[in-house]
C-alpha cells in the first residue's frame, strides 16, 4: 500500500482515503458497515465535517474502541471563536473521541490568523494546547486564500480541489505545500463527477508523491475500487493515460470545473454546479440532475443579476453568464425530450 506523510504533521496516510461527505446520503447502519470495510480494507484517513449533517456521527459509530487505528479530520465553518468552540465540542461528541488528528476552517472567505477580530485561529491555539485538536489547517477552493494560508506558515495541511483534470494553478500549490512541508489533501479527486475511471483517476494520484487524495464514497461498488487500490496500487499505464489525454482534450477550454471559486454568488445561483450541467448530463447518469431539486436549483439561472462578481474571480477566465445561460437552455431540452 502507498502511504503518504502529510506534511510536518508525521501523521501517514493511507493514499486511498475516505471522503465521508457521501455517507450522509445512507442509513447509519450501511455507513458504518462500509466505514469498517473500508478500514478492514487497510485504509486508514477518515475526512467529514460539522457541515456533513450526521457524517461524523456514523464515523463515530463505526469507530468506536479503535480511535488510535485511525486518522480523523473534521472541519468547522464558524466565523467566530464562539462558533468555532461550539462547533469542535459537537464534533468531539458525534465522533465520540477527546481529539481530532486534523481539524480545518471549512473554505473560510479569508485566512484565519492569530489576532483577527474573529477570534478563529486564537481559538484553535487554545484548543490545541488543551488536547482537543492536534493540527490546525484549513480547506479551501480559493487560489488567493490557499496562497495566503501556505505562506503564513500557521497551517499543518491544505485541502483544495486536485484531479487530472486541474490546471497548473493547483500544481503550483501542490508544489509549494512539499517545499513548505505542509501536507496537501485532494478534495474532488474525481472532479465532482466528471472523472467516471476511478482507477485511472488513483493512478493519476500515484504520480502525485505528496496528495492524499479523499475519494467520497457511498457504494460499495465505489468503495471496492479504491480498496483493490490499496492491495495493488495502480500503475499509469499507456492505456490510463489515452483516457486522461482524452477526457483533458473533451474539458478543456471553455468550461467550468466546478472548482467554486466564484462562489458564494448574490442572486443565490449554485454556480459550480450549474454552469456545468451540460457536461454532467453526458457524463453521468442523468436522472440525478433532473429532480424538482435540481429544476429550482437550475430555474435560478434566471435571477442572474449580470454583476460580473463571478467572472472576475474565475481562474480559468471564463464568461460564467454566457456558461450559466447556455447550460439552463440545454437543460430545459433534456426536461422537455424527458417529458
């Protein structure tokens, strides 16, 4: 099996890990049935979140009497300190532990530092020192923010969205996390859906000595590919790398990741999701993005205020109107073919 050490933390990660945001979406007893599974399977990093609704309760079930087998790292989306104490007792409870290996500022608008107004990262200190948390850091899907939290020297581990598909501004911070010896975790490792080759996306990864990569699972058809990965770490053969060639050939240029750092938008669109919903059409099963859910999600298209907020914090320079437009027509023809 591949391991990963993450950074100056000497924690060693398994290079299959397990993104536990899926697990919200299953009863508690298949959760913690597949967690098991997962760890008997010989992986060893366990990622959720006090967002993830009832995810970390299901890792706490599942891990109970074990906790030094296991990496744990939870995140908080507090914006005061107050929030931020609340939020770590509720996960230290649901997880049943007294401490986290890896706890994270959940994609903060800006870089939590010692002496802000918002008290965050003194908290965390505080926190540390009592034995509640091991490691302060912080995930992010802002270019301007991760830059920020590298350079300050103040964060264990970054996580940021990180696949084959991804550009060479995420090269850039996998490359300065290794020389700032701070660990780099990949979120999206399957670019929210639109990498459907998990094994090529985890040989992709091999090549990557310093990501772990958190691959979110809810199946155990899902789950048995990243386990056969432990046992016999996949190789980028000539084959793997023919689909990657093609997949970066079919989604590049004018498209969205999905990468939300043109989130949050003012007129409430989902942005990263719906400026790409052509492409998640042709790319995965469809009925998922056709519920009345996804329909209000897409008809807010409509309330799109032009502002530019979105546009100008695009990395990849993309008309994000034009995309939003074009993607709610295509998605009223499926509607209506469906219909």
């Amino acid at each position: 099996m591949t391991t990963v050490r993450l950074g100056r933390t000497e924690l060693v990660a398994g290079k299959q890990s397990f993104g536990c945001l899926p697990i919200q979406r299953i009863t508690k007893e298949e959760a913690v049935a597949l967690l098991r599974r997962a760890h008997d399977g010989g992986m060893n990093y366990f990622d959720t979140a006090r967002a993830y609704s009832d995810s970390e309760e299901k890792v706490g079930a599942a891990f109970a009497g074990m906790r030094d087998k296991i990496i744990i790292s939870t995140k908080t989306q507090a914006v005061t300190a107050e929030g931020m104490r609340k939020d770590l007792e509720e996960s230290l409870r649901a997880l049943q532990t007294d401490y986290i290996d890896i706890y994270q500022f959940h994609n903060p608008a800006f870089c939590p530092k010692p002496g802000g107004e918002d008290g965050l990262y003194k908290a965390a200190l505080e926190a540390k020192r009592q034995g509640k948390i091991r490691h302060i850091s912080i995930t992010n899907h802002r270019l301007a923010v991760a830059h920020e939290a590298i350079d300050s020297g103040l964060y264990d581990t970054l996580q940021f969205p990180f696949s084959y598909l991804s550009g060479p501004q995420e090269l850039e911070l996998v490359d300065k996390c290794r020389a700032a010896d701070m660990g780099f975790i990949a979120m999206k490792a399957l670019a929210g859906g639109l990498i459907r080759d998990g094994l090529t996306a985890a040989a992709f990864m091999e090549t990557q000595p310093s990501v772990v990569p958190i691959w979110g699972v809810q199946y155990d058809w899902e789950l048995d590919q990243f386990l056969d990965c432990v046992k016999n770490p996949p190789e980028m053969t000539a084959e793997r790398q023919a689909v990657i060639d093609r997949d970066r050939k079919e989604l590049s240029g004018d498209f969205c990741r999905g990468c939300g750092y043109c989130m949050p938008c003012p007129a409430g669109i989902e942005i990263n999701n719906c400026a790409r919903m052509s492409l998640m059409l042709r790319r995965a099963p469809a009925e998922g993005w056709l519920t009345p859910e996804w329909q209000e999600k897409m008809g807010k298209i409509q309330d799109c205020l032009h502002c530019g907020a979105c546009m100008s914090k695009c990395p990849y320079g993309l008309d994000t109107p034009r995309l939003l437009e074009e993607n709610y027509r295509d998605y009223q023809q499926v509607l209506a073919g469906r219909g």
